[in-house]
C-alpha cells in the first residue's frame, strides 16, 4: 500500500510541475535511410478464431464471402495496404504439416491443436487458401517452417510445391490441386520460438539445425527465399550472439519476440479494466522494445558490420488476460486506446532503426491478442490499434527524418521515466513530410512545437485518434467509440510547426 501511495505521489508531481509542451527538432537534411514498408506487417495463426471465423469462413458460409474469405475483414486488410503476412504460426508452425492442408477440403485430415486450447483444426485453410489470399491483398507471404516436429524433406518438399514452375513432383502435384503456376514466396521461416515451444532447443543445437534445413530450401526459377533464422526472445542476447557466430551469413534474417506483457504466470491484467498505473506501466514496458532492440543490433553488429542479415521483429503487441466466458487458450482479448498508444510508439521506434529492422509483424490480425480486427459471427469492429496502423501506412518505404524530442517525463518508480511525447518522421520523393505524434500523458494537453529547417509548407492534412479514456474501445454494440478524425489545431508559424494534442492522443499528420 506504501509503495502504491508513493506512485501517486511521484506520478502527481510530476503532472503539477509539468510545462505540458515539447519541442521536436527535425533533421531532414540527414533522411538517409529507407522505412521499410515491412516493418508494418501481420501476423495469422491457427489460434482461437483468427483463421476459421476471422479471415476464413468458408464459400457455403452465410457471412458474406470471397471464395470463402470473409468479405468485410478482406476488404479492411486491403484498406490497410498490409505488406506482409505470417503464416501459420506462431506455436501452431512447428506441430503443422503442409500435406495435411492441400488437395480437396473435405478430405483433409483433421488435428487436435494442442498448443492452443485443444481446438479440433479441420485443416480446411491451408497453402492454397493462404497464398491466394496474399495474392488478393497484394501482400507477401510469410512462411514459417516446421523444424520442431517435422524433417528436412518435408520442409524442401514444401517449398518446391509453393515456388517451382518445373516438371518436378510437387509442382505437378499443386497442378493436380487447381493451381497451375507457382506462387512467389519470398519469406520463409526456418522454425518459431525453437527455444520454446519449437522445440526447446539450445542455440548451439538449432545452429547447426538451420544450416541443414535450410540448405534444402531452395530457389527455384525465379523465385528466391529470403531465410529467417528463428532468433531470440526479448533478453536472451547470447541466443543473438551464438546465431551470428554459427550461422552468420547464411541467414538472411533473424527473428526477435517481444512482448508488453507483464508475466507469464497468473494474471496479466484486464484488457480494459485498468488504472493509469497500469497504463503508465504498460507504456514503460512497450518503450522498453528500444533498448533491447539497440542490444540485439549491438550484438549483429559485432559479426555482420555491413548489415546484411535483417533483424525481424515477427512477433511484437501487448498480452492481456482473454476476455470473459472465452476460451483461455484463444487469446481473444479487447483492445483500448492504451493498446493503440502502445502501436504508435512501438512503431515510432522501429522506424528508427530502418537500417536494420527490415520486417516486423504485430500479434496478430483477427481476433489474437493486439489485433486489427475483432469479429462474432456476422459482426466486425475495427480497434483503435487498426486505426493506428491505417494513419501510419505513409511512413511505408519512405526516408526515415531524423528528431530531436525535448518533452516532460513522468518516473514510475526509482529507475524508469516515460517521455510523455514519441515521434516519427519521414519524406517520400514529392518532399512532403509526414509526421506522427503520440501524446502519451493520460491526463494533460501537450502542445508539441516541431522546428523544421527551411520550412515551405503551407498545407497539411492531420487525423487524429483519441477516445474519452485510456479504457476507451470499440464494442460490437458501439463500433465507434474510437475512430480517427480530421484533425485541425494546427498552426504553421515561421519555421515552426505547432500541434496541440489532447491527452492520450495519436496525430498524423502530412505537410506540403
């Protein structure tokens, strides 16, 4: 009880001293490195109802469909521009068998999916339903391969089906299957989480598994792979460390897991039952992704100077307790402004490392964890951390603008402060300049001045996103609690730029 007190206490004088205005200064000149646009990719497991109900309902299903792609989901992800998409895990890839999912759907073998509460999976959304649907939402496929459970062969087998245009067996075999043209595949995992539950392996031992499954991963045509090594979870450095002295250049990426998740055993918290301690903490543990981010870099640094293997955050969101009277091994949990706040900074801090971070994909795209979309039978909401992602998508394969950010910082306890104030910056080729803004504090207007050298815009178009409360989501019953709007207190003063943001607020803005 002494210790909560004395966290009000702190947090509260913080907010009766606090100016309540930062000061962003803006280096455009030095726009040197590329954002990729993969940084804002998704992720679908076989888990809860993100396949089956989320993005697959099937041709005979009722809800309005594609092919059986539910047809208000895709044309939510499509509105997105979504760059990539992971599949089929997560735990699920390393107990996946690719066979199981091809040829006619009512034929296909069924499996207990243990990693995720049991669930019977009728393997009726598999390689072909998949990819088609990368096809369809111009998105690239993310592959993860099973090494936990499954062989070298099958692996290699799996890859000549998607990617080879040959005379070969599993080619003809995909033709016997309806489709007649290889699919391009770029990404392929080589396992998940193999220190977990891809196998709980140690790094030494997954090594020298990677170079032999992955030397039968092969280019066919023109398609080329581009390896990912199944890297570390948030602290584990020495995992890093014995990939990039084993593996080296022979991967082309390797992964990182991190999640704003406050422990693994017993509760995690409410999704929107929550004080702003909670919040305060929340927005400590999801900035925490930049110095873990920065030793991993470090550390591939040391052994890769020139930067040739990407760093992959493929798994990244916050973790809440699941919502009430669903099944806790689904993972469905709701989504509030303190979701979208950790979006936004998350992604303000991966645009910063362009140079290496290449590729990172939020958990996951319907109805898992921090996702964009939530459906229950015919209906569908979009969270406050889609609208994130749709005021983001400018920041996609533009030139990453260097910033200064000069704002006030509540201490949630001896160590840790959170600024109150996270920026991103970028320009594209027209030279406008697209900026997004979060305001962190939970209570108090934050007026954010940018001073911006040889200022000549005159223009701008400004969205905001912004509910009554830091608890403030999207139900069923109410779609639009939290929604982005135009925004329009701004003003363009000599070089200056001022915004005036409300508390727990996300700004985008475009300036030309």
């Amino acid at each position: 009880m002494k210790n909560y007190l004395l966290l009000l206490f702190i947090i509260n004088s913080c907010f009766c001293f606090s100016q309540r205005s930062a000061t962003v200064i803006l280096h455009p000149e030095n726009a040197n490195t590329q954002i990729s646009k993969h940084i804002y990719g998704h992720f679908s497991e076989h888990l809860g109802s993100c396949i089956y109900g989320g993005l697959w309902v099937g041709p005979n299903s009722e809800i309005p469909n594609i092919n059986g792609y539910r047809k208000d989901v895709f044309e939510a992800l499509k509105a997105l521009n979504i760059p990539n998409l992971r599949w089929p895990g997560g735990c699920f890839a390393d107990e996946y068998h690719w066979m199981d999912g091809i040829g006619p759907q009512n034929k296909r073998p069924k499996m207990v999916n243990n990693n995720w509460g049991g669930t019977i999976e009728d393997n009726s959304f598999g390689t072909h339903e998949f990819l088609n649907l990368c096809e369809m939402l111009g998105c690239e496929p993310y592959i993860s391969g099973n090494v936990g459970s499954g062989s070298v062969e099958e692996m290699a087998k799996w890859v000549e089906y998607m990617t080879s245009d040959g005379d070969s067996p599993m080619a003809n075999l995909r033709r016997k299957n309806g489709r007649d043209k290889a699919w391009k595949v770029k990404f392929l995992g080589v396992g998940n989480e193999s220190w977990g539950c891809g196998g709980n392996m140690r790094p030494e031992y997954y090594s020298d598994l990677y170079r032999r499954y992955s030397t039968y991963c092969r280019n066919y045509d023109d398609n080329r792979l581009f390896k990912i090594a199944s890297g570390a979870s948030d602290y584990d450095f020495k995992w890093t460390e014995v990939l990039m002295q084993n593996i080296g250049n022979r991967m082309n990426g390797i992964s990182l897991h991190y999640y704003t998740v406050k422990g693994w055993n017993g509760s995690k918290g409410s999704a929107t039952n929550f004080d702003k301690n909670d919040y305060y903490w929340t927005m400590q543990k999801a900035l925490g992704i930049e110095p873990v981010v920065k030793r991993h870099i470090s550390i591939m640094d040391k052994y890769d100077p020139d930067k040739r293997v990407a760093l992959l955050v493929d798994e990244w969101g916050t973790w809440w307790d699941t919502e009430p009277e669903t099944n806790p091994g689904h993972l469905f949990q709701q989504n509030t402004m303190r979701d979208a706040m950790v979006a936004a900074v998350t992604l303000n801090i991966f645009n910063k490392y362009g140079e290496r971070v290449k590729m990172t994909n939020i958990a996951q795209i319907v109805n898992v964890l921090q996702s964009m979309i939530l459906t229950n039978k015919d209906k569908m909401v979009l969270t406050p951390t889609y609208h994130v992602f749709e005021m983001y998508k400018n920041h996609m394969d533009a030139m990453f603008v260097p910033s200064e950010v000069i704002c006030d910082s509540i201490q949630i306890d001896n160590n840790e402060k959170v600024p109150m104030i996270s920026v991103s910056a970028s320009k594209k080729e027209d030279n406008k300049l697209f900026l997004t803004i979060a305001n962190v504090n939970a209570d108090n207007t934050e007026e954010v001045s940018f001073e911006i050298p040889n200022l000549n815009f005159r223009k701008f178009n400004s969205y905001i996103l912004k509910g009554e409360s830091i608890n403030s989501y999207n139900s069923f019953d109410n779609p639009n609690s939290v929604n982005k709007e135009i925004f329009k207190d701004i003003k363009i003063k000599g070089e200056k730029v001022v915004v005036k943001m409300p508390s727990h607020s996300i700004v985008s803005l475009e300036l030309y």
